[in-house]
C-alpha cells in the first residue's frame, strides 16, 4: 500500500537522483507550479540529480525553451529526456520507413531536423497518407477533438499495414483548466482497430533507457535503488516505474485530482480506491509536488 507524504524532503534523502514528471507535476502547461519548483531546488541544493522525464514529442531543446516559457528557471534540474527523442531516434533508423505520414501540430516540423546521435540514418519525408510507408504521430490536429474523428483514415491506414510510431504515450494532458487530447489517445485508437503502434515514452522502457543515459553523461552513475520516478500519470509515470522497478512518488492532484479528492492532500479512502482500480501501486503518493 502506497505512502502517502506532505513533502518531498520526507524521502528525499534515500534517493541520488529523480525523473521528474513535467506536465501536472513541474507546471500546469501554462506556467510553473512555485511549490514544485522550490522543492527540486531543495533536492539539487543537498546534492541530488533531477532528470525531467517527459513525455513531450519535442527535442530535449524545445522543450528547455518552453520551460523557459513557462518560467521553469534552470537551477531546479539538471537535464531532460524526452519521448521525442527517443522516438526521433527510432524513426531516423528507419522503424516506420522513408516515406510517412504525419499526425500532427503545424510546429512539430521540428520534429523531422536531422538528428546527430543516428549514424547513417535514413531520409525521412512527410508525403500523403496513400504514399506513406509508416505513420509518424506527434499529437493530434486539434487537441479538442474526439480522436476517434481519425477512424477513417485509420482503417485504410490499418488495411495497408502501415505501422504507426507514438511520439507521446499519454492520453490527456490538463493545459491549466483545459483537458487536451495527445497523441497517445490516437495510438490507442489504431491499436484497438488493429493496427499497430510503437511508443517510445514512458511506460517504455526506451525513455528509461535514456534518461539513464543522460544521467550518466552528467558523471553520476546510480544504482536503481537510488531512484525515485515522480509523476501523477499511474498509467504512464507509475506503471513506467514500476516496470523498470524503480520506487515512485505519485501526485494524485494532477490527472487523478478528482478521483483521489485531492485539494491539498489525497482522501486516504478515495486514493486507495482508484489504485485499486488502476492496479497501481505506488511507493509513495503526495497531493502536489512540495
């Protein structure tokens, strides 16, 4: 049964280094959460690594500038790793073919730059729907959108066997007040028509992989049992962590909010009640992330 805290520093001193959830943990999509920025501040003040694990389509660059956006300063973490890496890195080897077909926002385009860490990757184009080899899938046209507006073109996307790569695994994000589609609703979607989708962020380990990765490359090698995965997506951040078993602290005031009856902290009742639901077990849970 999962624990629940009130802050952070209750468990922080068990851990070398967290992967820290973005979206409904570090900011709300409109600006940051001060509470969870001067927790992550605390946290690198004693030492600790904080690798921001997202499920964000965006190059690890672009999403530092929306950090900046959204007032997120640079001392709260110390590096990023995106699903939109991890998922460029697979396409630029050719996981979907040469010619695909994008699902997507007008700016993801940057989507598509080469990519340095691919050695003789392959050349690929965005071209129609009945010439592509493969689907790209970024996120939704409009996030507003009921996803299953797409069957149509899924079902001849699905009867040309055409495989589709998920640049972000999540279902809904909450933009402030507003609850958005993302691209991994889509995925779902074809899957359950069945086709047949890749993903790249978590709960899969590729993204694990390479945050492991880009905590190495800042000279600091820890063990899994040093880890703690924060975030308030138990289909995504928890059962990632759990997958990679890793312990995770869970923020029930994010998607879960009303389920969880979070206002500052979770209804102990009403918590146990949806992990019991979700199957989800969580290391530890917290309203918000403080």
């Amino acid at each position: 049964m999962t624990r629940i805290i009130t802050s952070l520093s209750e468990i922080s001193a068990q851990y070398d280094a967290l992967f820290v959830d973005l979206w409904g943990c570090v900011h709300n999509g409109v600006s940051a959460l001060p509470d969870a920025v001067a927790a992550l501040k605390d946290y690198r003040a004693s030492g600790g690594k904080v690798v921001l694990v997202t499920n964000s389509p965006r190059p690890r660059a672009g999403v530092q500038k929306q950090l900046v956006a959204f007032g997120v300063p640079d001392d709260s973490w110390d590096t990023i790793a995106t699903s939109g890496d991890s998922a460029r890195s697979a396409m630029f080897r050719g996981v979907v073919g040469e010619k695909v077909w994008h699902i997507g926002y007008p700016d993801d385009e940057r989507f598509f730059e080469p990519i340095g860490v691919v050695q003789n990757p392959v050349n690929v184009r965005a071209v129609p729907l009945e010439e592509a080899e493969g689907i790209v899938c970024t996120g939704p046209r409009d996030p507003l959108a009921d996803p299953d507006d797409m069957r149509p073109e899924f079902l001849m996307a699905k009867q040309r066997g055409l495989k589709l790569l998920c640049a972000n695994p999540d279902i809904v994000v909450d933009r402030g007040e507003q609850r958005e589609w993302c691209a991994g609703a889509l995925a779902q979607l074809y899957t359950d028509m069945g086709g047949e989708s890749l993903y790249f962020g978590k709960p899969h380990p590729p993204i694990y992989d390479l945050a492991r990765r880009r905590l190495s490359a800042l000279g600091t090698d820890v063990p899994d049992n040093r880890i703690l995965a924060i975030g308030d997506g138990v289909l995504t951040d928890i059962a990632g962590a759990m997958g990679e078993d890793i312990d995770s602290l869970f923020i029930s005031g994010g998607l879960a909010a009303a389920e969880t009856k979070t206002n500052s902290d979770p209804d102990p009742d009403a918590l146990k009640d949806y992990l019991k639901r979700e199957m989800s077990n969580p290391t530890y849970t917290i309203g918000f992330l403080r």
